[in-house]
C-alpha cells in the first residue's frame, strides 16, 4: 500500500520534513524525488536526493527515518503551484526501484521577502 504524504512549503523560509521509512530499510540505497506540476511533462521543477544532500536518512530511536531538506534558495526556483513527486528508493544495483511515499507539494509564495544578498 502506498503512502500518501502531502506537503506544503513556502518561498521565504526552508522546508523541513521527515517521514519513518518503516517497513521498509533504506540503508545506503540511494534516494530520489523530482517535483513536476504535470507528471506527464519532463519539466522538473525541483530535485532532491540523497546524493546532492537534500534527503538525508536518520535512525532516532533505532527507526531509519527519511529526512527533506530543502533550504530557500532552492525554493526561491519554484513558481507557485501544486506538485506532484514521489520519493524512490533504487537499489545498489539499480535493478528495483521502491516507492517510499508520493503524493503533492503546494508551494505558495511567502509574504516576507528578502532584499537581495540577504539569503
């Protein structure tokens, strides 16, 4: 059964989210996430994984936990929108991909902005 998660995050400040990976064990397994406002389309609007740093993977209390890290000038890139993503654990191998959980990223613009250099 696949875990929904819906997630909203806004342009002006960063975006923190963890998600327990239970049943399933991560390990050293990289991670994958791409936003697209059309899963149909190629564009992608953001993409994290556990390579460039933005998902990171915890063990509090013995539980591998997913970790989303996304700080504003990642977000400063994204229009105003609902998203669609999942997030795809592939094997060493590259042979299987698992879904973890997937479902939508609103993002909304913030009130606060920032003067430029700021950041």
């Amino acid at each position: 059964m696949t875990t929904i998660v819906n997630l909203t995050s806004y342009s002006d400040a960063d975006f923190f989210y963890s998600q327990p990976t239970t049943p399933v064990a991560v390990g050293a397994n990289p991670l994958h996430l791409q936003l697209r406002v059309d899963p149909s389309d190629n564009t992608v609007w953001l993409e994290a994984t556990s390579a460039n740093g933005l998902i990171t993977i915890t063990n509090p209390l013995s539980v591998e936990t997913v970790n989303l890290i996304i700080p504003v000038p990642n977000l400063l890139k994204l229009i105003a929108s609902v998203y669609q993503y999942s997030l795809i654990m592939s094997s060493l191998s590259g042979q299987k991909r698992t879904e973890l959980f997937r479902g939508t990223w609103t993002h909304n613009i913030g009130p606060t902005k920032w003067p430029a250099g700021t950041l």
